[in-house]
C-alpha cells in the first residue's frame, strides 16, 4: 500500500521538524520546504528536503507533486521586518493554497495564532470572536484566515488551527530569556500580580490535533478550531512551579503592571527588549481559549498542563544551553537576545 505524502512549509521551524519526527513514526512520506536549511542530522535520511521560499510558485508545485496533504507551518514572526511579515504570512499563505488547489491536494491544515483576537477583553475567546489584532504579525494571520475561508469556498478541504503560545523541547525564541535566568538562580518578575489565567500549549498536543485534521473525515475538519492546554492555573501559580523547579529556592515577584509596561515599550521602540506589544499587554489578561469546538467536534484533548510544559521545556533547555549559547536570532529555534534585560537580570 502506498504511504501517504505530506508537505510541511515551514519544515526546518519549531513545529515544522517536531512535525517530521511524528510522522516518520506514523509511517507517512514527509517532505519539507523551507528558506531555512534542514539541519537535523537523524531526520535527513527520512525527510525530502525543497530547500526554497513558499511565495517561488514553481519550487512550490514541485514540492507538492503529488501529496495528499500540506501543513502549512511557515509563518513569520512579530519581531521580523513588516515586508517580511507581509511576504510569509500573506503572499506566500496565499501561494500555498492556490498551488494546494491546482495540484489537486486532499486537505491543508493550516496553523494560524490566538494573536488574532488581540489583547483580550474577556476570557475564553470563542472561534466566532471579533478579530482585532495588534500590530503587522496579528494583521497577517487574520488575513491569512480569510486566506483559508475563501479557498474552502472554492472545495478545498482546510483545517485551522488557532493555538494559543505553544512550547516544548527544543523551544527557544523569547521563551530562552524565562529559562536563562531561572537557570542562572534568579527570582521571575511577573507584569503585575499574577493573578490572572494565562494559557500555553504543548507543541505535541498541537501535533496531535494535527494528525487527526490529517486523518478524520473531511465534514468534520474543514473548519476553525481555537486550540490550548486544558489544564492552566494563573501566571503566578505556574511560573512558581516552573521557579521551583530550578532547584534554587527563589520565587516570582509581583511587580506594578503599569509601570512595567510603559517601561517595556520604551525598550521596545527603542529596540532593547525582545518583548513586543502583544505579548506584555496580554501578560496582565485573563488569556485563554474554549477548547470546546475541537473537543466535540474531533475529539482531541490536551496531554500536558501549563506546568508541565513549562517545566519540560525548561529541562531540555538546561541539557542543551552550551550547544544555544554562542546562538542568537530572530526565530524559535535560537535564543533571543535579551537586550536590556540583561541588566536588570543582575537586580533580582
């Protein structure tokens, strides 16, 4: 029986490569397409590499030839330069589908972020919520949504995954700012007191809802589902436990949000801080989504807890930090750097 063939943009990312692995274990064709080289030295012999930029139609089609289904994973992220944002998130989504179309492809599963909805007003954001998004990254992913709605208009079957943060073994990004310094014995300032609900998700529970928008029956997945941890407590309750963790004997600090925040955009417009408006501003919400839509309708369920994430990230972090450490960048495969925050780093 022939295997199936998936192609994965954005193969080389975070997702993308967690993605691979899974499926090579599923016993599925995997191909990946990415501007990014494919550097996993276990994943080569088992992965068809395209080494190239989604928004190049013919590499694209070449890609595709072919495979029963894309999972559209490329995206890029609020940090890059607005052209950039503009060129992965619309023109090359874009080029996707319309390419998934001509050649014929079962089904696209395309990832897109809560960053839709914006900063918060209430909690759970529901699949049927005003789209308001700040600043060019939220901007493209709601474009990139109605990306998806127009060609499931024209019969093509696609899955949207709107997950909240997701993180796992082998994130870094922003997340590495968090994990150097609870490694390095430091007490955590939160933006504020800690007292409202934030949640993540572990990447392998996203892979999970992934494999079955692959797998289930089309009527139930061409549609919209909100995705994160079922299992989430407040800021200050699962960054004390990920604190404790380290094995230092320090906490997180209540700090006044108002303060902090103007703070933080200061260094933001002045390009010290990694931390961008979306991510401070929702720091201090209730930040959470139904899973009820993806539950019902697929039958998927969280394996991991906010802390349990956190904590497992943590700890591949702290076996892996002298191969990150002369590493630095702009994707969330490679620290951040911390700018600025290396300073105050020394205060607490």
């Amino acid at each position: 029986m022939k295997k199936q063939t998936i192609l994965i943009t954005g193969g080389t990312g975070f997702l993308g490569h967690n993605l691979c692995r899974y499926l090579i274990k599923k016993d599925w064709s995997v191909r990946s397409i990415d501007v990014a080289p494919f550097n996993y030295a276990d994943l080569t012999e088992n992965v068809d590499v395209y080494d190239g930029d989604i928004c190049n139609s013919e590499l694209l089609e070449k890609a595709m030839d072919g495979v029963d289904v894309v999972a559209n994973c490329a995206a890029a992220l609020p940090s890059w330069k607005k052209d950039d944002i503009i060129s992965s998130n619309v023109e090359g989504h874009r080029n996707v589908m319309e390419t998934a179309l001509k050649k014929k492809v079962k089904r696209v599963i395309h990832i897109s972020s809560a960053a839709v909805y914006g900063v918060p007003d209430h909690a759970p954001l529901l699949e049927e919520d005003e789209r308001h998004a700040v600043g060019m990254y939220g901007e493209t992913k709601i474009m990139g949504d109605k990306i998806c709605e127009e060609y499931r208009n024209k019969g093509l079957c696609v899955s949207v995954l709107c997950p909240v943060t997701f993180l796992g073994p082998g994130r870094l990004g922003i997340f590495s700012v968090l994990y150097d310094w609870v490694s390095r014995g430091k007490n955590i300032p939160l933006i504020g007191d800690g007292s409202n609900k934030y949640q993540l998700l572990d990447v392998d529970d996203l892979i999970d809802a992934i494999y079955l928008c692959m797998t289930l029956a089309e009527n139930k997945v061409n549609d919209y589902f909100n995705i994160g941890s079922e299992k989430f407590g407040t800021m200050y309750e699962d960054f004390s436990a990920l604190v404790k963790s380290g094995g230092y004997g320090k906490r997180v600090v209540k700090t006044p949000a108002n303060v902090v925040i103007s703070s933080l955009r200061i260094l933001e417009a002045l390009k010290l801080s990694p931390v961008y408006k979306w991510v401070y501003e929702c720091a201090v919400k209730d930040c959470y989504v139904s899973n009820d839509k993806i539950k019902e309708k697929i039958g998927w369920k969280s394996k991991y807890s906010n802390q349990d994430t956190l904590i497992r990230t943590y700890k591949w972090y702290v076996e892996h930090r002298d191969e990150c450490e002369d590493k630095s960048g702009v994707t969330h495969r490679v620290p951040w750097k911390q700018g600025a925050l290396k300073i105050f780093r020394r205060f607490f």
